[in-house]
C-alpha cells in the first residue's frame, strides 16, 4: 500500500462498465478528484510493453503519486508478462499501476504468467473481477439514476432493461439520454423511457414485428439482416420485438373488447397504430406461441453454438411459420 492505495490492482472480468468505474474511482482517489497533469500514463497490454514498465518507474512530477493503467491485459505478450511479475516484486511506492481486461492472458511456454501475475498481486495489491451474470442490471438503472440526481422507480428501470437489453454498457448511454431529456433532475417515469429508449431503431423493429404478424418471413429476414449488419446485438433485437409483441397482444386484446387502446396504456402513433390495427385484422397473434418461442430462442442465445444469427434467423422463420 501507499497512504492508503494499493500500489498494484488487477480489475478483470467481461462487465466493462464495472471495470472502468473501478478504475476511475481509483484515479480520481489518488489524484484526490484533481487533475492528474503529466502523471498519468495509459498503455494498450498489446503494445507499448517497455514503456508502461518505464513509466511506472518514473518520479511523478510535482506530485506525491503517479498512476499508469494498461487495459486489455487478455492480450498482454509474454515479455510484458516477464516485466510485470519482475516489478511486483518492488514495486515503486510513488506509483498507482492499474492493470485491467476482460481476463488473464493465456498460458505460454508451458506456464501461465497471467495466473501468477495474480497470485502475486493478491499477496499486497488488489484484485477484483466483475462478471456480467453477477450484476442486476434493474439495480444498476436504479443506482445510476440516482447517483446522476435523478429519481427513478423499478417499473421505468425495468422497462430500459426490457428494451435495450442487460448490457450495463448500453443501459449506461440510454439513461445518459434519459437524465439529458428530463433536464438533468426530477423524476424518470415510464412514458420518459417510452419516449427516449424506444425511439432507438423503432423504425426498423417495427419493419421487423410488422413482417413477423404478417408471416412474411423473406421480409423479416431481410430486415433482420440489415440491423445485424449494423452491429445491432440479437439480443437486442429480441428484447425489442418482444416489448413491440406485448404491445401488440394488449392492442389484439383491446379490439376483441372494444376498449380504447390508450385506456390499457398503449401508446402509438395514428399511422402505426392504424397499421398494427390492419395487421392483426388479417393474422391474429397466438399470445402463448408467441412468448414461448422467443423466451426458447432467448435461452437458446446463452449456450446454442450455432451463433447469435443463427439462433435469430430461427426464431423469425418460427414465427412467421
């Protein structure tokens, strides 16, 4: 430790978002929320190995700490690694040296620096993982908003999550947009996130459910495949298409008892409500079908090896069987 830090951390793990909090909580420690000048020092592992080494050797300027970070240590080369445990063994005392990736680098050689690396920092340093499975990601809406100021109940945190997924990452940037459209403060309700987060590609997923009501399966394919190609996530896409399949199995139930839509809390546009009003007149939805495949190909995502497309070509070809 130095006054109070430890002079090694080691942040792993596949939740980036939890990653970087981490490694900006510990900078804006040490620095004491100031600007760090000329000590700080960021290194790729991939490259740049002597120079990171280097820097963490160097006096800090006009300052007591200096902070050198290298990120993506999955990538970390072999001499890197050689450096590495060589400096833990006497670290400089003046240096903060944050290592972070998403895991260790691979064995080579027949040993496995990254695991020893480690060890090593555990005995007098710190380490710490973040995993994705670990994390609540209505939690973290919640958390998130009220750290940036912002109150937020469970339904509307919910409802982020149901529409761009459990990515932290994703959630992170949509509730940047959220607290940005209610001014910065007050209060995030539902129709807020309705408002904000499923303008996101709502176009192009409503293409999607449109041509899934429809059984048009070339349409939907083809529009699965221009989203997908535009680095939209089918997990995404799934988490849309069964937000917009609620949607549409309240609207199939307000017309069937003749109930206003906008009493069961629907709310869309004239056009696209006419449209979805058209499409279930010519095909109705099996409510049950339905959820039960998507909640299949969902599954299906976490462990098929078939891949992500694969698995959500299937489901559109299903459900428009």
């Amino acid at each position: 430790m130095s006054e109070g830090f430890p002079t090694v951390s080691l942040f792993l793990g596949d939740e980036g978002v939890g990653r970087k909090r981490a490694e900006t909580e510990l900078v804006s420690a040490v620095f004491g929320g100031g600007s760090p000048g000329f000590n700080l020092a960021v290194f790729s592992a991939g490259d740049g190995a002597q120079r990171a080494i280097e820097a963490s050797k160097t006096v800090p300027m006009m300052a007591k700490h200096r902070v050198v970070i290298i990120r993506e240590m999955e990538n970390a080369p072999v001499d890197l690694l050689d450096d590495l445990l060589a400096y833990i063994e006497k670290p400089s005392p003046s240096t903060v040296l944050i290592l972070t990736g998403v895991k260790n680098a691979p064995p080579s050689g027949g040993m496995d620096r990254g695991r020893r690396l480690e060890g090593g920092i555990k005995k007098f340093g710190r380490v710490q993982r973040f995993k994705t499975g670990e994390q609540d990601p209505v939690r973290f809406a919640l958390s998130s908003a009220d750290e940036a100021g912002c109150q937020m109940d469970r339904q509307a945190a919910s409802l982020i999550v149901e529409l761009v997924g459990s990515d932290l990452g994703r959630i992170q940037t949509e509730l940047g947009k959220l607290i940005s459209y209610v001014g910065g403060e007050g209060r995030v309700e539902v129709q807020d996130v309705e408002a904000v987060c499923s303008l996101v590609a709502e176009a192009a997923i409503w293409d999607l459910t449109d041509a899934v009501v429809r059984r048009d399966p070339d349409r939907a394919l083809a529009v699965a495949h221009r989203m997908l190609d535009t680095g939209e996530s089918a997990h995404r896409l799934i988490a849309m298409i069964t937000w917009q399949m609620r949607q549409l199995i309240t609207l199939q139930d307000c017309m069937r008892r003749r109930i206003n839509p906008k009493d069961a809390g629907i709310r869309m546009p004239r056009r696209k409500l006419d449209a979805a009003q058209s499409a279930l007149r010519s095909r109705s939805i099996d409510p049950g079908r339905m959820l039960d495949q998507i909640a299949r190909a969902n599954g299906d995502l976490n462990r098929s090896k078939a891949g992500d497309r694969r698995v959500f070509e299937g489901l559109l070809l299903h459900l428009t069987a």
